[in-house]
C-alpha cells in the first residue's frame, strides 16, 4: 500500500510539472511572439545561425518537441527548406538542455517552497490583471507549478530504496546490459510523456534520492532523447514528402547519435567527471547528470554540423519526393502541435507563408487574363484560347476559395489557444487579408468570363480602347506587387502615401475609360461591346481597391 502512494505521489508531481511547463511555455510564446517570430527570420541557408536559432527558440519556450513539431509544419508549408530546418533540429537538441540545468542547480540545491509557492501567488495576481504583463505573469505561475510539481516528485522518493527493490538493484548489477535496459525503459517512458523535459526531470530526482546509479540514468537520458522525436513523426502523418523527411532527420539525428554516445558511453562520463566539479557518487550527481545531458547534445551537433546537406540528401534518397506534392489538386492545411505544448504564436508564422502563396496566386492570375487581354486580338483561333483561359482561371479561383477556407478555420484554431492581444489583432488583419486576395481571384475569374463573352459574341475591343487600357492594366499590375512585396510589414508613412497614390491614379484611369465607353455609344458603337469593355474597367478597378484595402491592413500592422 505505500508503494501505491509512493506511485500516485510521484504520478501526480509528474502531472503538475507537464502542466506547469505546458502553462509557462504557453505564456512565454504569448508574451515573446514578435521576438520569437524575429529569431525565426534568422532560418536561412547559413547552417551556424540555423543551429543558433533552434537553440535559442527551444531554450526559450523549454520544449524541443514543440521546436521540431513546428519545423515539421513549417517545412510542410515550403517556409523552410530541408537543410534549413536540419540545423535547427540540431540547436533544438541544445536548447533542451537548459530544463535539465535548471532542474540540478535550484530543484534539489534549495528549498523549492521558498519561490514556488510565492512564484504561484504573484503570477496568478498577475494573470487576473488586465494590463500589459498578464502574459508574462502566466509564465510565472507556470514556473511555480513547473517547481511544485518537482517538490511533490522529490519528496515521494525518500522511502523507495534500491535496498528494499530487490529486481533496481539486480539490474543495476547487470554491467553494459543495464546500460541497454536503461536506454529502452527512458525511450517508452518519453514515448509516452510526450516530453523528454518531464523524464529527464524524473531521472535526475531519481538518481538523487538513490534509487538508481549514475549509469543507469545517464543511458536514460540517452532514452528520451530517443523518445522525445515521437512528437516530430506524429506531425509528419498525412504531410507532404518534404515534412516527412524533417521528421526522419529528427530520428536518425537523435538515434545515431544515442548510439554513438553507447559506443563511447564510459570516455563520455569520464569527460563529464572531469569537466563537472564534485562526485557523481553523492548530491552532485545532479550537475554531472546535466552536464552528461549538454556534452551528449553538444558534441553530437559538432559531430553531424559539417554534414548538414550530406544528411538532407540522404533522407531525400530514403523518403523520395512525390509527384502529388508538387501540385496539389486540392488546398489542406491543418492546425499542429505537441503533445504538451501548443505553438499558436509560431503557427501564425506559418498562416502568413501561406498568405504569401496566396498573393502569388492572384499575380499569376492577373498576369495571365493581362497577357490574354494584349494577345487576343492577334490569335489566330480565339475561342480555343479564351476556353483555355477560363478554365485554368476557374481551377486557380477554386483553389483560391479553398485556401480561404483552410486558412480562416487555420487562423481560427490559433484564437482558440489564448493568444497575446497583438496576436490576436494579426490574426485578425490576417483574415481581412485572405478575404480581399480572394476577392480579387473572383474578379480576375470574371475578367476572363468577360473576354469569353466578347469571343463568342463576337463583340472585341477596338484598338484604340486596347490602347487606354494598356497604362491602367499596367497601373494595377504595379499596386499588385506592391502589395506583394510588403506582406507581413508594417507600411511606413510614406509606403501607405504610395499606396494612396496608385489608388488615385487607378480611380482617376477608371473615369477616363469609363466616359471613353460612354462617348462611343453616343458616337454609334455597338452599345453590348461598350457596355462590357466599361464591365471589364470596373472589373480591373475593383482589384485596385482590393489592394488598397490591404494596404490599409498593413499600414495599421501591430
């Protein structure tokens, strides 16, 4: 019966410190979005800063799970390529570390009641509050639960002895066999945690009251570091190929390197012994433990660091590209996160990838129905050519429509977990966004449908309206990319002063082409085909008011 308080004493420890690092996670990414999202610009090709930058953010948010499950979803989405994301995953190694570390040096050094508990009452205070640092006061009380839950594990451990365990200390007796056990018994344990933090957390507090050796919990970190990738696979099913091969990086990059750390197991905690002051047989097995976890990660990424590209080629060679991720017939885009910890400050960086695609959609559109409305004329067969283009313009524009779909329930999903205000303002920019790009596939779609009508009843423009619309089709054209090129900025003053510009000149364009139209019905021209070329001005005009209204989003940016 005291074994079975023991097990539901430390269950519940347990349980309390998920909760507290789910609680100071979410808090930090709520109160660090803006930073968090500069520290992932830095993910570009250079393979040093992609190691900084996986460190820094797993340090930050005390998750690699979390780090590799949103590099698995941003690699998905193209925002990062598979190199990129590689030296990511190896900073992400680094940056857990830093639980391990705090855990050693103030969860069995000091009493943890003193700051706990005081770290609950001002962070709940703080939480309750309507101000500015509300987010941050939710780290706090997350940090106190994180050091509670420790407190409850640690003091449910002082009765299980090795002594009164017959079958812990026959297999800590077993030489490099309970190595192995150690290294299987951590890998399902993490498996299903979810969390290498929390088990790490639980071998550290183990190996201190004595209920396991030194050995024994160094292969046990070896296992949930093993453990820990189980999130990174989950969020690769049902991905494309490229989100795949992440999470098969993260496998093998983990896997080898525990395997290299086995071959090399005892230089390695030589090489800790002597680098970490005191005995690993007493108090300070807690420092030797941490230290064992940061050189394990450190030496593994200077190991694997110069190969970056050998090994995106090779899990390219075992996980090959598809056909079907290269052109996707239907739009899908799905909400992802840990199993422990949520990321919907970085999931927005992903929306707004997806918003660029969406952009491009529009400009390869207007471009196209643009190039058509030059060329028509001189076609030889211009009925084969407009049904060509209505029906490539038909595809684009559904897809367009699924993109709004997937992106609004997307953007839906991050509000739901809590966001900081200026998140919460993006969020809803982002949507005013999506809905006027859209719009805008609508009406280029329409354009194309006008330049059918006119094929097939054979109302064509004459060349002196061809003439006036070449200027306002470029005018429009301009404001487009634009609009492309400052997505995801705020306008300056004199940007959102441009912006007014072109759209004065687009209305100003559209009066003149429109009393064009008008003077040409009274001169005796065909009053349907006058009628559709003034449909066709409005219908470009519209695509400048589009812009414009996205450019007041952008120029009211957070």
């Amino acid at each position: 019966m005291a074994y079975i308080s023991v097990v539901f004493r430390i269950l519940g420890g347990l349980c309390l410190f998920l909760y507290g690092m789910k609680v100071m996670s979410d808090g930090i990414q709520k109160a660090a979005g803006d930073r968090l999202q500069r520290v992932l610009n830095f993910m570009t090709g250079n393979r040093l800063l992609a190691v900084l930058t996986g460190s820094a953010v797993t340090a930050m948010i005390q998750s690699s799970s979390a780090t590799t499950v949103m590099l698995v979803s941003f690699v998905n989405a193209g925002l990062l390529t598979l190199t990129q994301a590689t030296g990511v995953i190896m900073g992400a190694n680094i940056g857990t570390t830093t639980t391990a570390w705090v855990v050693s040096l103030i969860g069995f050094q000091i009493n943890i009641a003193t700051f706990a508990l005081p770290a609950v009452g001002i962070g709940f205070m703080m939480r309750v509050i309507k101000w500015k640092y509300q987010d941050w006061g939710e780290a706090l009380l997350g940090f106190g639960f994180l050091f509670l839950g420790l407190d409850f594990v640690n003091g449910g451990l002082p009765t299980v002895r090795p002594e009164s365990m017959e079958f812990i200390r026959h297999i800590s007796n077993m030489g490099f066999v309970s190595v192995l056990i150690g290294v299987a018994v951590s890998t399902g344990v993490t498996l299903l945690m979810h969390s290498s933090a929390a088990a790490i957390t639980l071998i550290i507090a183990l190996a201190y009251r004595g209920v396991i050796n030194y050995d024994i919990a160094a292969s046990m970190i070896l296992g949930a570091n093993i453990g820990t990738t189980i999130d990174a696979i989950m969020a690769a099913i049902g991905t494309k190929t490229a989100a795949k091969q992440t999470a098969l990086v993260h496998v093998l990059f983990n896997v080898v390197g525990s395997v290299i750390a086995l071959i090399f197991f005892r230089p390695l905690l030589t090489l800790v012994d002597i680098i970490t002051p005191g005995s690993p047989g007493g108090t300070d097995i807690t420092t030797h433990l941490a230290m064992f976890h940061t050189i394990f990660n450190v030496l593994g990424t200077l190991a694997f660091f110069p190969f970056v590209k050998q090994i995106a080629a090779l899990v390219s060679f075992l996980i090959k590209d598809k056909e079907g991720d290269k052109t996707p017939a239907h739009y899908k885009l799905e909400y992802t996160s840990g199993a422990i910890q949520n990321s919907p400050e970085l999931n927005i960086i992903r929306a707004e990838k997806e918003i660029r695609d969406m952009a491009g959609i529009v400009s390869a559109m207007y471009a196209q129905v643009s190039a058509a409305l030059r060329s028509l004329p001189d076609t030889a067969v211009k009925e084969d050519a407009v049904n060509i283009l209505v029906g490539q313009m038909r595809e684009k524009e559904e897809f367009a429509d699924e993109m709004r779909e997937g992106l609004t329930r997307f953007l839906i999903e991050c509000t739901r977990q809590q966001l900081h205000y200026h998140s919460e303002q993006k969020v809803s920019q982002l949507l005013r966004i999506i809905a006027d790009l859209e719009d805008m596939t609508d009406d280029c779609y329409s354009v194309s449908l006008i330049l059918e009508r006119s094929v097939k009843k054979d109302q064509f423009f004459k060349e002196k309206e061809m003439e006036a619309l070449a200027p306002y089709i470029s005018l429009v054209e301009s404001f487009l990319v634009f609009v492309q090129e400052h997505l995801g900025q705020s306008l300056t003053a004199e940007q959102r002063s441009h912006a007014e510009e072109l759209e004065g000149q687009i209305n100003r364009f559209r009066d003149r082409l429109r009393r064009l139209g008008r003077k040409r019905i009274e001169a005796g021209e065909n009053v349907k085909t006058e009628l559709l070329f003034i449909d066709l001005v409005k219908r470009i005009e519209r695509l400048g008011d589009y812009c414009y209204n996205i450019s007041e989003a952008l120029a009211q940016a957070v």
